[in-house]
C-alpha cells in the first residue's frame, strides 16, 4: 500500500454492514465537479444537480476546484459511507473527464483536479476499481445507493462533431504506469478483505443495490455543450437527467433511462447513456414499480416501415398484436399487427397506414402463446375448464397425452395439481391448491418453461452468415477440474468461469449478452455491469463476474429451493451476440422453484411479456443482426443424484 494515501490507508472491513431493519430516512449527496483540461461545463452541471437534490430533501456535500482532489473526494465519499443508515437514500455524481489506460485489462478513472499532479509513485485519478469497493461499502450501509457519472472512461480520440458544438469528456495523457499499477493493487486487496469480510454480500459482476447512470457505454465518449433549456454548458447527460427529474420526478430509473438515452441520441448518436442495476425502483427510492412491458421498435427512415429486431429472442410471430407508444409523453399511440418475420426482424403492419414517429416503444396486446405442448392428466374427472383455460394462454395444452414437443404436465387429482418436466420429473415437491392463486402462480411458471426452451432452442437460428465477426462463448470450472465439453457435468457449489471473445481482425465492436438458463427454467442476465451486452472490439475477450484486480471468482452454482433434488437436470449458459447494444434485462424470470409472493394476474402476465430494449432515436439503425453461443451442461445437486 501507498503510505500518507486515503484510499489504500483505510481498513475498508472495519467499516461494518448495519442492520436493514433499523430506521433511518436521512438523504446525503456527494456531488463533484473536476473541471480541468478544457472543459467548461462540469461546475454548471454539479450547480444544477445539487440544486435538484436539495429540491428532493438532499443534504449536499459540493466540491469543486481545489476541493475536487483525489484525496478531497474520497474523504469525502469515506464520510459518506460512515455517516450512512440503513433506509437513508446516499448520491454521488460527478461530472469531469474520464480516462483510460489500454492494456490487459483496460484501467479506467476518472480525473480530480490534481490530476496532473500525478507522479510515478503518486498517481492521483481515482479508478473504477477504487470506486467500486467505496460502492460497495457504501452498499453494505444502506441499499439505496445511486451512482451517475457524467464522464468518459475512454481515453480515444473523439468523432468529429464540431458542427453540434460538443467537446469530448475524455483526455488522453502520459500517465503514470507505475502509480497506476499501485492503485489497482490497492484495490484489489482492499476489493478481497470485503469479499472475505462480508461472505454473505457476494455479488456476481455487479453490485445489486446500486442504481449506476452511466453517460455513455465503455467504448464510447461523453460530450458536453450549450443546453438550450438552462442557457449554459452542461454535459449532454446531467442536462437530460435534471430536466426528466424536473418534470417527472416520481418514475422509475427504467422510465427515465429511457427518456434521457433519446434525448442524448438525438444529438449525438455515438453516445448512449446507460442505467444499471435495480432499474424498477423509484427515483432515490428503494420502493419499486413494475417496469411497463415493452418491445424495441425501428422505423426505417426512407420507407417508414417499422420493424421490432430480434424476433426470435422475443418469440413474435405473425399475427400478433401491438401497441405502439412514443417515449415522449402526450404523443398519440398506434395500434401495429406483426406482418411478416423476415431476417431475425419483425415488419409491422400500422392501423390505417399511419407514420410512425422516432422514438416509439410497443406492447403487447394479449397473452403471448407458444407451440409447446403441456400435457394435463387428471386423474379424477375432466380437468377443470379454469385450469385448461389458464394454460392456453401461453401454450398448447393437450389432454390426450400426446408427447410431440412436450414441454411439461400437469398432474391433477382431488382439487389440486401438480407440475412435472417432460420427463416426469417434478418441479415442485408439493401438491398446489387450484385456486385463483394457484392457476396464477402455474401460468407463470409454465410460461417461464415456455421462455426458457425457446431461448434454449435457439442456438445458431439466428442469421450467422450476415453476421461478421467470429465470436466465441468459453465456460471452464474453477479450479481447473477437466470436463467434456461433450458431455459436461458439475455439482452445485462449483463455479463457472464465463468469458466471451471477439476473434475479428477489424471492424466495428460486437455486443454480448450471456444469458444462464437455469434447472427450473429460471433466466438470469449474467452481464449486469454492462445491460446492453459487453462491448467487445476486434480481436479482444473479456470475462464476466471479474472482480478489481482481475480476479475472476465465477458464476457460483446453486439449486433453486423448491424445485426437488432427486435427479441431475441441465443448465444452458447462452451467448447472445449482437452488432448493437441490445438490453435484454427483459428476459429475466424467475422458474419454478423460486420461492416468492403470490402474484395477481396482471403481475403475472407482465413477467411473462417482459422483453428487451433497443436505442431510441439516434437517425436510422440498420436492423440488428445477432447469433448465438450456447453450451448445455448437467447440474448435479448432491447426493444419490451425483452418482456417475
């Protein structure tokens, strides 16, 4: 460790994690603005987001100029994290340039006031992996934690936008490799002592309790000019936050991500602001509200045709009915049928020939059904009509007991039932009440069986010879236990390390999102940190769940709590590469298994519906082209089940 350095001089595990339970309600900022090299909107952007938080009950803590140093900002965020309750509401923006040191792995920082102060034994940006750990200190005092960086961690050179007016939030700079090498060492301990302190908290790849806005993606530049609305320079983000917040201060960070990526679109399509983490929560809130179900429209600017990409992924088909909505409020929705699926994409037809405008989402109007069969057996009478009913929702329900493309069966006998797989496995140990609940929670877990076997099924339908790059999804155990990858076998509390690769020469960066498709048809994003897919350029790979420092812990295994334990089951790891970003969060889904609530039926019929987003705005995208990496493994519980 740097002796006489804040950060590495702290002993982050005796900065303990309080009780969520207690009370609490008190709403503390950190807000900093480190104008340096050129730019000339980063204190109007801390004035303005201070003013909005002091506006919403915020005590704000302000630095700027010589305050905004390294070691001004993390005691301040140290103060932060000590001060903190459980059921206070914490921020910390800061708005300034960021930098990056190419390399293997990519360091990136953001750059203090002194930045150019650094020396070889005293470099004085702060790291990612530095403010990660002081996140995930501040996550362990109070989950209501929101993180928006108005900065760029890339340090290449910008576009040419001179006609809009905008300067780049990045700066490139000889810095020091041997500071900076210190730094991240110093993090990494520090990032090990909290693993090892706090078992309890582990998180893979990103940190749960923590809203991040991002103002643009890892490879891109965040830019700043003259707002018209407030009359000074801001950057392109914080001006497009603090005017959502203003006229719409009770959304959820899902609504508002969605707003402000358009705003930001519209003037510079090459930045892309990004929200991450719990976005169905309230803004400065942990209270949540349900993310509207929505699909990714494209309106193809020569012809007007609109068009969802990723039909597949979203199991449209012919036929089916939509609802057109535009991102900004008041605009006058239309009513949209799916024409043809053609290439990956879904051509809708519009109610009366209307033009659909740019930045338009759509929803579904009715259930969603699938080709997959279920199976009822009712071993005392007819089965009930309500249950037929329910099932036909979201699938073919057959009672005759034909198996061609069986998914499930429902067992019935004396009022209740029963889910077993298609091999006639149970799915849950005990017999379900047919009640409304009941029928409501077997839709839901037989429309997660559907989800999950259409994504399982999916492998290479996706258009791979429109697609350029060679890609490559790699999955090893830790601890270097060989495997087949023929017949691969692990045990619950083994770990998987996950990584993904880009193997083109050149070319324009692809986009992955890995997807694990678990035991009891749950589905997981498993790139939290990146929603929009890893950013991989040509020829590079990256992991998934590394920790600061490089460490690479893996995707730990696990058995969902309700779902039996007799017999091995398989679990699909699935790589879904794109040429754009493409935030598939949508898919996620519990199974069967997963212990929760009862829900009604317009909850469960939304989690059924629930898909991903695309950019909004931005001139008119290309449609989307993806393939598809997948490896199927058997997960063996423990036990007689692991006898092989």
């Amino acid at each position: 460790m740097l002796q006489g350095d804040h950060f590495s001089a702290l002993d982050l595990t005796r900065v303990p994690a309080v009780d969520r339970n207690q009370g609490g309600g008190a709403r503390r900022a950190l807000v900093v603005a480190s104008e340096v090299g050129g730019l000339s909107g980063c204190e109007n952007d801390a004035d303005a987001m201070a003013s909005l938080l002091r506006a919403n009950r915020f005590d704000v803590v302000r630095l700027g100029g010589a305050t905004a140093t390294r070691a001004g900002i993390l005691a301040a965020y140290d103060r932060l994290v000590r001060d903190s309750r459980p059921g206070d509401a914490a921020v910390v923006f800061f708005a300034g340039h960021g930098g990056l040191v190419p390399g293997e792995p990519e360091l990136r920082f953001i750059q203090p006031t002194d930045i150019d102060d650094s020396t070889e034994d005293d470099f004085r940006g702060v790291l990612a992996e530095e403010l990660s750990v002081l996140q995930w200190r501040l996550s362990l005092r109070t989950a209501n934690v929101t993180t928006i960086l108005d900065c760029c961690f890339s340090g290449r050179m910008s576009r040419d936008w001179p006609s809009a007016g905008l300067k780049a939030r990045a700066r490139d700079g000889k810095w020091p490799p041997g500071g900076i090498e210190a730094r991240r060492r110093a993090a990494a301990e520090e990032f090990r002592r909290l693993r090892a302190a706090h078992p309890r908290a582990e998180w893979y790849d990103a940190n749960p309790h923590a809203v991040r806005v991002l103002a643009c993606g890892q490879g891109q530049l965040a830019h700043e000019r003259r707002s018209p609305r407030f009359g000074r320079v801001h950057g392109l983000l914080t001006a497009a936050l603090v005017a959502e917040l203003t006229d719409a201060p009770d959304r959820t960070w899902q609504d508002v991500a969605d707003r402000v990526r358009l705003g930001v679109l519209n003037l510079n399509p090459s930045q892309r602001p990004e929200v991450e983490g719990p976005v169905d929560r309230v803004v400065f809130t942990e209270d949540t509200d349900a993310v509207v179900p929505t699909l990714p429209v494209s309106v193809d600017l020569l012809t007007g045709q609109a068009r969802v990409d990723g039909a597949f992924l979203h199991g449209l088909d012919s036929g089916d009915e939509l609802l057109l909505v535009p991102v900004e409020r008041g605009a006058e929705r239309l009513r949209a049928k799916v024409g043809v699926v053609s290439g990956g994409s879904a051509y809708l037809t519009v109610e009366g020939d209307a033009a659909v405008p740019e930045g338009v989402i759509a929803r579904r109007v009715g259930p969603r059904r699938s080709k997959q069969v279920v199976r009822v057996d009712s071993r005392s009478g007819p089965p009930p009509v309500d249950l037929v009913a329910a099932l036909a929702e979201v699938a073919e329900v057959s009672p005759d007991g034909g198996t061609t493309g069986l998914l499930a069966t429902v067992v019935v006998a004396e009022g209740r039932y029963r889910l077993d797989d298609a091999e006639g496995r149970a799915l849950h140990a005990d017999w379900r009440p047919l009640d409304g609940l009941g029928l409501g929670r077997l839709r839901r877990e037989v429309g997660h069986l559907v989800t999950a076997a259409r994504l399982r099924d999916l492998s290479l339908r996706a258009d791979e010879d429109g697609f350029d790059a060679p890609v490559e999804l790699a999955v090893t155990v830790v601890g270097g236990r060989p495997w087949s990858p023929e017949d691969p076998v692990v045990h619950v509390g083994e770990r998987l390390r996950i990584r993904v690769r880009n193997d083109a020469e050149s070319g324009k960066p692809v986009y992955a999102n890995v997807v694990d498709l678990g035991v009891g048809g749950r589905v997981t994003i498993l790139n939290s940190a990146e929603p929009a897919g890893v950013e991989l350029f040509a020829g590079t790979g990256r992991p998934l769940g590394a920790d600061p420092g490089g460490h690479e812990p893996g995707l730990p295994l696990t058995w969902p709590r309700g779902l039996p334990a007799g017999s091995a089951r398989f679990e699909t790891v699935l790589a879904v590469f794109s040429d754009s970003p493409q935030d598939l969060r949508g898919l996620t889904q519990d199974g069967v298994g997963h212990r929760g609530r009862p829900r009604s039926a317009s909850e469960e019929l939304a989690e059924l519906l629930r898909p991903g987003r695309r950019d909004l705005g931005g001139g008119d995208p290309a449609a989307v082209r993806f393939v598809i990496r997948n490896l199927t493994f058997l997960l063996c519980p423990g036990g007689d089940a692991c006898a092989h």
